[in-house]
C-alpha cells in the first residue's frame, strides 16, 4: 500500500469525491437552512406575529433532532454506501422547503417541518462526506476538508446577496421555493459525482480489497472508541467546540435583522450577510491550508481570538463594525466543522473516525441548539444583541485557552487494505 507523495496525485485521485462532497454539503442541512434562516424572521414576525424566540426554537427543535439521528446516519451509509443514502437523503429533505413554502400561521406546523427535514436530511451532511474525504486525502487532508466545506460559505453569499431582496419583493413562500429548487438541481450532480469504487492504485485501497472509501469501507488505524473517551484530547476538543457552538451559532441568523434593525435596507443588510458567505470560503480554505503545515491547535487559537475581537467590536461599537463582525463570524464557521473533522482524524485515526467524528459534532450541536435561544431571548429582553456579542467574545477567548492546551499529534499511520 502506498500514499501518493504529491499534490497534484491526491487531487487527481480525489476529485470525484471532493466535487461530490462540495455540490452536497452546499445545498445540505447544513448550509441552506442555517444560512438562510435570518432572512424568515421578520417576514414571519410581520406575517403570523412570532417572537424571536419562538422562530429560534425550530432551529433549535432541528438541532436537537440531529443529536439523536446523526449517530444512525453513520450505521445507513456504511450498510448502503454514501451514494445511494445522500442522495436519497438530499431528495426528502428538499421537500421540507416545499411543505414550508405552504405553512399557515401555527408554530407547531413550523417546528414538525423543521424536525422532519432533520431527520430526512441527516445523511447528506458533512458527517457523511468528511468520511470519504478523510479517506481520499492524507497530505492534503486540511485542505481538502477545507475545499468541500467551502460550498456553504457559498451557499451563504448567495442567499444573503441575493435571495434576501428577493424575499423582500416576491415574498418568504416564493423564497423557500428556491431552496427547493436548489436541492432538485443538485441531486444528479451529486449522484454522477459520487464514485461506487476506487479507482485502480488510488492511495486507499488496492485492487484486490473490499474496501470502499465513498462507503467508507475500509480497513484504517486508530483509537477505538473507549481509547477515545479515556483521553484528554477527546474531551478538550468538545468543551472547546461545544464554547465557539455557543458563542457565534445564534449570531449568525441574528446578523441580518440585527442590521435591518439598525436602519439598514434589506439589500444593504444583504450585502453584509454575503460578507460572512464570503469570509466562510477564505477562512476554510486558509486554515485548510495552515493546518497541513502548522500545529492544528496554534492556527486555531488565532482564528478563534480574531473572531473574538470582531464581536466584541460590533458589541461595544455598533454597526460602524458590521464589516469586520462580519468577516469575524465567517472566519468562525468557516474554521468550525472542518477542524473537528481533521482533530477526529488526526488524534484518533479513522478506524472509528464515524462513530468520534459524530459525537464530536453532536456535542458542537448542542451548542448549535443553545445559541439561537439565547440570542434570541436577550433581543426579546433588550432590544439588540450587544450582550450576546459582547458574551461570544469571553466564550472565544476560553476556547483559544482550551486549543492551547491540546497535546501533539500521534504519528500519522498509513491505511492498509485486509
């Protein structure tokens, strides 16, 4: 068995999966919904007469969903292959878009639709395609994570550029009839693009194997996963996720509305929107690229304390800083999943990188779920949202004191076929 030595020889092996990856977690439970979610609130408010609060908690109603689906999405996809179960999974999960786009005005209708689509949508998340790209990309693993996962930071510059306008002209229902839309267009692609084998010499597996990495099925080094929860690094890594979930997860569908709130237009407050879309891709694929030549845990820790100073600025200085808050919380997003995924895969291999890899993210959230509650609990209290900025900022900085903390890497060791 060998590890191709190169750049260009990963890429060239991996890109099917790569591309795969990037089309699904792009339109996926985890791009369209949370990066979208801003631009429902006031229309819903002005519609139906919701709080804040009560539209917060679908989110957090789906997030909580996630927590107890995400662990049988890993158990499907290995029985059934990554191909089939995405796909399948996207297809479902589209049609929650559509029921929405004809929802009345009862809050339950809202929550059931929001739990629904979770669990529908659960396979085709980044807990699914991280697996193969970990697999296909070991010098590269940084950067690749980083690439696929740079599909929602463009997820997110086009819903806040343009689908916020078009919300305000043509309303919410027509809205979510463009995610629907979305979803249905990325469905072949993401079907043509996910291989069912290897190809012949790719750096995984030999020919004569069983081993399936777009299925994850392969024979791979690392810790079992009572190894895993006997080590500090474990516990470091989810305290320190669990603090960033908390801090910026509630700001981000709070960005918009608290500009619009300011006096800014939709459009304007739009545009700021797109400046998170925007930072997401260049922070994912910077750190991406950092972490596969500098110590994981030190480029974390830098990230996350810019990401403090942006949310402190906006919490004590106003919207004269969205511009910087909003590159700050890209920056967040965009350093988030990514690290989890090269964290599992570097402190614990991927022998049992579904089974870490999903509690890890369980952990991140629930704290996910925690933050839109809070964030929308202190508008409804105040008025604004200086004290859950103001707030993220301490949560930050403890985190960058967690990442500071986190031992060296074990050895890489080289995957082997049976």
């Amino acid at each position: 068995m060998h590890i191709l030595s190169n750049t260009q020889s990963e890429f060239a092996r991996g890109w099917r999966v790569l591309t795969a990856a990037f089309i699904g977690i792009g339109v996926s439970l985890v791009s369209l919904p949370f990066y979208s979610a801003g631009i429902w609130i006031r229309p819903w408010q002005e519609d139906f007469g919701w709080t804040r609060t009560e539209i917060s908690l679908a989110t957090t109603i789906g997030i909580l969903v996630m927590i107890i689906v995400a662990p049988l999405a890993g158990i499907i996809i290995d029985r059934f292959g990554l191909r089939k179960v995405a796909t399948i999974s996207l297809a479902l999960y589209s049609l929650g878009f559509l029921a929405i786009s004809q929802m009345n005005g009862e809050l339950w209708v809202l929550y059931t639709i929001s739990a629904a689509y979770t669990v529908a949508g659960i396979a085709s998340t980044p807990l699914a395609f991280t697996r193969a790209v970990n697999v296909w990309f070991v010098k590269n693993r940084g950067l690749a994570l980083g690439i696929c996962l740079t599909s929602t930071g463009v997820a997110g510059v086009l819903l806040s550029r343009f689908l916020t306008p078009y919300v305000d002209e043509h309303g919410w229902r027509q809205g979510y009839m463009i995610l629907f839309y979305s979803v249905i267009i990325a469905l072949p692609l993401v079907w043509w693009w996910t291989p069912d084998q290897p190809p012949s010499g790719n750096p995984i597996a030999d020919d004569d194997t069983d081993d399936d990495p777009a299925k994850g099925h392969v024979t791979a080094p690392g810790s079992s996963v009572s190894e895993a929860l006997r080590s500090r690094a474990f516990w470091s890594i989810g305290a320190m996720f669990i603090l960033v979930a908390i801090a910026v997860s509630g700001l981000i569908p709070s960005f918009i509305p608290l500009l619009q709130d300011a006096g800014m237009s939709p459009e304007a407050a739009g545009g700021y929107g797109a400046v998170i879309g925007g930072s997401v891709m260049i922070g994912r694929l910077v750190t991406g690229f950092l972490i596969d030549r500098i110590f994981a845990p030190y480029v974390t820790a830098v990230v996350f304390s810019l990401v403090a100073l942006g949310c402190l600025s906006l919490g004590l200085g106003g919207i004269d800083y969205a511009l910087v808050a909003g590159i700050a919380l890209g920056l967040a997003i965009g350093a988030e999943v990514d690290l989890i995924g090269y964290f599992s895969a570097r402190y614990f291999g991927l022998k049992n990188y579904g089974v870490i890899f999903g509690m890890q993210y369980s952990v991140f959230i629930v704290g996910s779920g925690i933050s839109p509650i809070l964030a929308g609990q202190i508008w409804d209290r105040t008025g604004n949202y200086d004290i859950a900025l103001i707030g993220a900022s301490v949560l930050l900085m403890a985190a960058v004191m967690i990442s500071l903390t986190l031992p060296k890497f074990p050895p890489d060791t080289v995957i082997s076929s049976h």
